[in-house]
C-alpha cells in the first residue's frame, strides 16, 4: 500500500509517495507499516419539532465530511535521523488542500480523498527490533471519498 499526495489541484499533477509499505524510501531503513482503516461519513441532519404535532421534521442536509486516520511507522538508522525527518514530513503535507491517493500496491486498486484538508501530524518515536521508528497518525478531512481519481 501506498500514501500518495499532491496539492489540490483540477485533476492535473503528479502525486508524491509520502508512505509506502513495499519499497523502502531514503532515508528510511525498511518499508513503512500502514495501518489503513476505512474512513468515516458524518453527514449534517437537522431535527425539528413539529408546532402541535407528535412527529418531528428531519432531513439530511448532506454535508458530507469524510474523516480518514492513517497511522504510520517509519524506520530510521539512529533517533537524529528520526528527529531531523519530522520538520520535512510536516513540510511535505503543510501544501493546504490535498489530493490523498491510497493505492495498493502491485494492482490497480486505489481511492481517493480529494481536497482534503490535513488536521492533525502527531509524530511519536521509539525503538524497536529494526531500528528507531517514527511514528505517527495523520487525520485527513474531505467532502468526497471515491474510487474515481480527481
């Protein structure tokens, strides 16, 4: 699997790999560890009561917002090589609206949150059997989830 981006645009420019689980990315060690979860939808419903009435008014006034958590760990050779990395991840995303491409690997499967906005890079690191990990949780928020590339 794959986390692509590139900045919002009309459907033109090419996405950038900021995560991947096959191939390993310099400076990084060892392919990334993914931990995809489907998004959520939360849409804006408006309840009302009804004047003399038992029943209440309810409708769906869309408003779609998707809402995509993707927890990441990255592999470094020593802890400054881990430090240094969090100023460039953070700049690499800090481009406003993004295209998020999610895209497994080896096929031609891929989704996609377009003009998202990213709302949280919460980095965290450690060490571990393959070396000193980065770890952290990006929080995407969109109007649209697809399958149909922007």
């Amino acid at each position: 699997m794959q986390i692509n981006f590139r900045a919002a645009t009309t459907g033109s420019g090419t996405y950038s790999t900021f995560a991947d689980d096959i191939n390993i990315t310099s400076p990084r060690t060892n392919p990334d560890h993914i931990d995809y979860r489907p998004p959520s939808l939360k849409l804006l419903e408006q309840i009302e009561p009804l004047a003399g009435g038992s029943a209440s008014f309810v409708s769906n006034r869309g408003n779609a917002v998707w809402t995509l958590m993707i927890p990441i760990k990255m592999w470094y050779a020593t802890e400054a090589a881990a430090r240094q990395a969090i100023p460039a991840l953070a700049a690499a995303l800090n481009i406003g609206l993004i295209d998020l491409q999610i895209f497994v690997t080896g096929s031609s499967d891929a989704v996609y949150l377009p003009a998202a906005s990213l709302g949280e890079f919460t980095p965290d690191h450690g060490t571990g059997q393959q070396g000193v990990y980065l770890s952290f949780n990006l929080k995407f928020t969109g109007n649209n989830f697809t399958t149909t590339a922007p």
